[in-house]
C-alpha cells in the first residue's frame, strides 16, 4: 500500500511540476502544496487517499543545466531586444523620410570598400521609406518605377516611342504642356546623333 501512495504521490508531483520551468521552483512548489495540502483519493480502483508536503530544490547537475538554460535563455532574451531595437530605430528614424534614408545608405557605404549601390537602394531600401502621405517619398518612388520603365525600353525603340507619345498626350489632358514639352524636347535630344 505505501508503495502504491508513493507511486501515485510522486506521478501527481511529475504531472505538476512538469508544467513549470526550472526557474520557476517557487510557482512549482506552491502548486503542488495546494494539490496536496488535503487529502486526495489516489485512484478510484483503490481505498487510497494521500496527503503529503514536499519540498523541491535543484541540486548538482540540475542545478547546473538549470543555470547553463537561464543563462542562454537571458541571452535570447537580450538579443532579440537589440533586434527590436535595431528595428525600431530603422523604422522610426531612418525610414522616416527619404532625406535620412539616402545619408544612412551613404553612411552605411562609406567605411566600405565598394561603390554605393543607388539601384540596390531603389529596389530594396526605398519601398519602406517614409509614411504613405509622404509626398517626397512618394515621388522617389514614382520616378524610380519611371527610370525603371524607360530603362526596359532602351532595347525597345518602338515600344519607347509609344511610352512617350502616350505619356505626353497623358501630360497634355492633364493641362500640363510645359511637361509635355519637356518630354518631346528629351525625346528630340535622344534621337540627335552625337557628334
């Protein structure tokens, strides 16, 4: 019978303390005294009842592990900090505006020993810059996705032809013919051999 209390004593202990982590020994210990504090039927097969108080403590090389854990999971812990404070400050501070952005990016190339990629910039760096009302930002962009276009259609005489004719009709409905003008004028300038 005693071994049989044992038994149910020490799974009704595993089954709580199995809930909690190493470092959390006083929540595990006041658990348990709360389940057995009062006596308990063991199983309903057998005229069983236990009631028990126990203590628990991490000794020797549990205490190690427990210790070797806390300590890689407080260095988790501070580096995803930093990683959100790194992101944080990327979002709120560099990405705020265009401005900021592009002196990070030439910063961020200056102790390198490559060219500042500005297409890199373009492509990877400047969709996340500044809010969605920023009008500066806004404008980047749009002439980024412009620049791309007329570069695709360096190869493409024809279809280059027909980008500018329909983006200068577009300039002229919107009553901006200076616009339009400048763009017949790039375009007669392009087609000039060079001497």
């Amino acid at each position: 019978m005693l071994a049989a209390a044992q038994t149910a004593l020490e799974e009704r202990a595993s089954q709580i303390t199995r809930e909690y982590m190493p470092r959390q020994l006083e929540e595990a210990h006041s658990a348990l005294a709360l389940e057995l504090s009062d006596w308990r039927q063991v199983d309903a097969r057998w005229p069983i009842e236990i009631k028990a108080r126990l203590s628990l403590r991490l000794e020797g090389e549990a205490a190690v592990r427990a210790q070797v854990y806390e300590d890689a999971l407080r260095d988790q812990q501070l580096q995803h900090e930093l990683y959100e404070s790194r992101v944080a400050y990327m979002r709120d501070k560099v990405l705020g505006d265009a401005d900021t952005a592009r002196s990070w990016w030439i910063e961020y190339h200056r102790e390198g020993h490559r060219p500042i990629a500005w297409d890199e910039f373009n492509t990877h760096i400047l969709p996340f810059v500044g809010k969605a009302d920023d009008a500066q930002t806004n404008a980047m962009r749009t002439a980024h996705v412009l620049a791309q276009v007329v570069e695709r259609l360096e190869d493409e005489p024809a279809r280059h032809r027909l980008f500018v004719a329909t983006a200068r009709l577009l300039m002229k409905e919107m009553d901006w013919p200076d616009l339009a003008e400048g763009l017949t004028l790039a375009e007669q300038r392009k087609s000039q051999p060079t001497q």
